[in-house]
C-alpha cells in the first residue's frame, strides 16, 4: 500500500512539474517576442538618430541651412525673385 501512495504522489508531481514546464515555455516564447519587438524598435531609434546627427551636421554650415530655410519658408532676400515651377498635370483617365 504504501508503494501504491509513493507512485500516486510521484504522478501528481510528475504532472506538476510537467505544467509548470509549459506555463515556463510559454512565457519565454512571450519574452522573446517582446525582445524581438523591443529590439525592432531600438534599431528603428538608432537609424533615426543617425539621420538626425546627420541632419544636425548638415545644417551647422551656414550655407546649407541657408538654403534649407529659403525652401521650406520661401525666404527671400529683399530685391530677390523666386520662381516656383509647377509641373505639367498628367491625365489619368483616357478620353474616349
């Protein structure tokens, strides 16, 4: 009887341990799916920083924010003309 008691216990930990083995296995796969995520988002932020400090370096010559500023605000010095070129619109329907 006692043998019997022994193996019953040793199932119900055997069972125990086996879903705390797969509660464990899903929560790594969770993690590593945050990680990845995390990580995606880290090499997005660097790439964004790269190109910021080399914006940053581009308009820290004063020629080049110059210019930067005439295009986006349409700056222009007294006695200068601009000229703004619109392209030709293209058709997208044919007429028949």
């Amino acid at each position: 009887m006692p043998r019997k008691v022994i193996i019953i216990l040793f199932s119900i930990l055997f069972l125990f341990l086996c879903a705390e083995l797969i509660s464990l296995w899903k929560q790594k796969e969770a993690l590593q799916a945050q990680y990845g995520e995390a990580k995606s988002q880290f090499d997005t932020a660097g790439k964004e920083r790269d190109r910021l400090q080399a914006d940053l370096l581009y308009l820290a010559n004063p020629v080049n924010l110059e210019k930067e500023l005439r295009d986006r605000l349409h700056y222009q010095a007294p006695g200068e003309k601009v000229i703004i070129l619109v392209p030709k619109e293209s058709s997208t329907t044919s007429s028949n």
